[in-house]
C-alpha cells in the first residue's frame, strides 16, 4: 500500500551468483520487506538469498548522464584485450 | 487479452516530422527494439496509456481471483485445494508484480486501486461471469488463462522495460494454471460420471465465447490499437490473436471429446486457419459497462476485502513504529 514504504528486491538465485533486481514491494518495515518478498518472487526456488533495499536510498544515474558517464569509456580501445595483436606464434594469452 | 479497449488519448498517429526532436528520438528508440525505462523520457500519452494498461491487467489479475475463490472450499479431493490454491496465490503475485511495475511510471497503487473501486477503471471482462460447478475451474484454467498466455506471451516484447520484465515473470507460472486447468477437465472426461461429463460440457458452452471477448473488439473497432501498435505497447492486433487462440485451442477441444457452442467453428483448408462464428458484442460490451451477471458483487467483494483489512494494515503501521521506537530506546 502506499502509505507504506517500497522496497527494491534483489535476489540470488543460486550460489556463486550475484543478487540481481527482481522488482519491488510494500512493506512497513524491513522485516515485513523480506516476508512479502520471499511471497511473492521466490515461489518457485528462484533465489537462495534475498536482498531488500528502501527504494528511496538508492541514488541512479539519470538517463540525461549517460554521455558523460558512459561516452568517454567508448574511446579508450586500448583498454580491451583485443586491442593487442600478437602473432600467432605466441599462441593463447 | 486482460486489458481491453485501453485508450491512448490520440486522434491520429503523427508522422516522425511532426515531433518534437524528444519524441523522434523516442520513437526512433521504439521503432529500433530499445526497451524503454522508467528514466527515459517519454510521451505524456505513452505513459497514460501504460499506466492504463498495466493497473487494468493487475486489476484483472486480482479480480480473477474471486471466480477461483469460490471454489478452495469445494474443491473435489485435497490435490485440487492445494493445486487451486497455488494457481490463486500466482495470480495475487502476478498483479501485485504489475503493479509493482505501474509504480515505475509514478502512479499511485493506492490511487489506482480506488479508481477500481469507484467503478471508473476496468478490469477483464471475464471475470464477471459466474463460476458455476466444479468443471469452470478446469475450463477456466484453460481457456481464460490460455487466452491471457496468447497475449501475454506476445506482451513480453512490449516496449516498456518494467511492463515487459513482470511479463516474462507471469508467463513463466502461467503454463502451470493452464495444465492444471485442461488436467482437471480430462480426468472428469476420461473418468468421470456421465453427469460431470455433461458439467465439462457445459463449463465449455458458457466460457467459449466470454474467452474470445478476451482479446478485445475486432480490428476496425478498436480505435486505440493502432497508436499503442507504434508505440508498441501493443505487439499483435486483437484479431490476430483471437485467432492464434482460436488455432491452438480447437485441437485440445476434439483431444477431450468436447464441443464449441459454435454451428460455423470449422477448419479453412485455404486460409490455413478456423473460420469461427459472429461474437455477441453487446454482450461484450454491456459486461464493459459493469452490466455483467457479476460486476457489482466483483466489486464489492474488493471493497470488503480493503475495508475489512484495514485494521491488519493499521495494526502492522504500529508494531513496526513500537519495534523502531524499543530498537531507539
């Protein structure tokens, strides 16, 4: 309800994973996150573990930034690993 | 289809040199398959219409869970309660799921919720009819949550990133409803007594045409598709997937030994597709208008089930202050 807080949800799916956004819930408090979450989207064994954040915490980047965060790392080729030819001798690096 | 009839607010489509250089430039995002998120700039339209769209889907969702309900305590053996159970839990996560994706668009889920109690926002047609005997579970599962697979399946490449991910979500759980549905149907054809054979039957004669109102009004009638097509909201036209359904569903009718309340349902050598007789549309469209053998109980079973919890939702604002407030102290 919206008079409670929302929650993003992140969950692992299994071991060795990392917790990747699920959506979120409602809850009054921290507690009541993680039983609604556990409700609603690991029904089915999709997670071994669960994260719930408070979604006004979480600071985004705004789709206006996403040159000047992400435009100067399309220059720089030289930091991929393809970017080094070697000659075949050399065999796997 | 669970949104019927969403309206996009627009007269006529615009050309790209007609827009606004932002709305180009989201259009040319759509055209290309970008997927569309909540930060993104968008049409006021596109999101109107999405919202629309999405709380009359989880509308639907919550509401199909009343037919169903009628049912948990008169399931026939333990197995059918518990499996009936499972399906209406799903469908209460596949709504709060939608709405949950609604909310990325800056809508209210309270406010939404409201607007479903006033009578001002729609929900499927289907879930205003009656579910009248133990078989409607089968032919719902069946063919309501068939006809909603056939649109659902298509939503997943909808445009909105949110609205598109709660879909791949549902479709993934909906597969099991619509088993679970034709299952009961064919044990009680296989198995069953020639009185709960005639109940199948007669769960089909009064669902066939209430699930092929599912998908909407034909084409040339439905006035907002062809906006929500470019803005791809909207992947497939009512029409096509009337006949998608239509296709799949015929064979699985025969495989059960059952018929369509249909004198013109019969397969077109030519087109490779079922030719199918005219849909009552008044009817469609009385349902719409809350004129269904169903609509105000619906509602008011809603209304209950929010006025009735308050307390449940007053008492847990509570505890979680007095657990703050002993954590401080």
């Amino acid at each position: 309800m919206s008079e409670w807080r929302l929650y993003e949800v992140f969950v692992r799916s299994k071991h060795g994973l990392n917790h990747k956004h699920v959506g979120s819930v409602h809850a009054a408090d921290n507690e009541m996150a993680m039983e609604n979450a556990r409700e609603l989207y690991t029904r089915r064994n999709e997670g071994v573990s669960i994260w719930v954040v408070p979604s006004e915490t979480i600071t985004a980047s705004a789709s206006d930034e996403k040159e000047i965060l992400f435009d100067p790392s399309e220059d720089k080729v030289y930091r991929h690993a393809s970017f080094y030819k070697l000659p075949d001798e050399v065999g796997h690096m | 289809m669970y949104a019927q009839m969403v309206d996009t607010g627009t007269k006529r489509l615009k050309t790209l040199e007609e827009m606004s250089p932002e709305e180009r430039d989201f259009q040319e995002k759509v055209d290309a398959e970008t997927k569309i998120e909540a930060k993104n700039w968008m049409p006021e339209g596109y999101r109107k219409t999405l919202v629309r769209q999405i709380s009359q889907h989880a509308h639907s969702e919550i509401v199909g869970m009343l037919p169903e309900g009628n049912w948990v305590t008169r399931a026939p053996t333990l197995k059918r309660k518990l499996q009936l159970m499972a399906k209406i839990q799903d469908e209460a996560g596949h709504g709060l799921y939608l709405y949950s994706s609604m909310e990325t668009l800056g809508a209210d889920r309270d406010a939404e919720i409201q607007k479903l109690h006033d009578g001002k926002a729609k929900y499927s047609s289907i879930f205003n009819y009656p579910t009248l005997n133990w078989a409607d579970m089968g032919a719902v599962g069946w063919l309501v949550d068939g006809a909603a697979i056939v649109n659902q399946v298509v939503l997943q490449r909808t445009s909105y990133g949110p609205y598109s991910r709660a879909m791949v979500r549902i479709c993934k759980e909906e597969s099991f409803h619509q088993r679970q549905g034709y299952q009961i149907l064919l044990d009680m054809m296989r198995e069953g007594t020639q009185e709960q054979k005639d109940m199948v039957q007669d769960a089909i004669n009064r669902l066939w045409w209430p699930a092929l109102m599912m998908f909407g009004p034909h084409d040339d009638e439905s006035p907002n598709s062809q906006q929500s097509m470019v803005w791809k909201i909207k992947r497939k036209s009512n029409d096509e997937l009337r006949q998608m359904f239509i296709d799949q569903t015929v064979p699985q009718l025969e495989f059960l030994g059952c018929t369509a309340p249909d004198p013109d349902l019969k397969w077109n050598e030519e087109t490779g597709h079922y030719d199918f007789g005219p849909i009552n549309w008044k009817e469609f469209y009385d349902v719409l208008k809350g004129n269904g053998p169903c609509n105000r109980e619906r509602i008011d079973t809603r209304r209950k089930a929010i006025d009735d919890g308050t307390w449940v939702r007053d008492a847990a604002v509570a505890y979680a202050a007095k657990k703050q407030q002993r954590a401080a102290a």
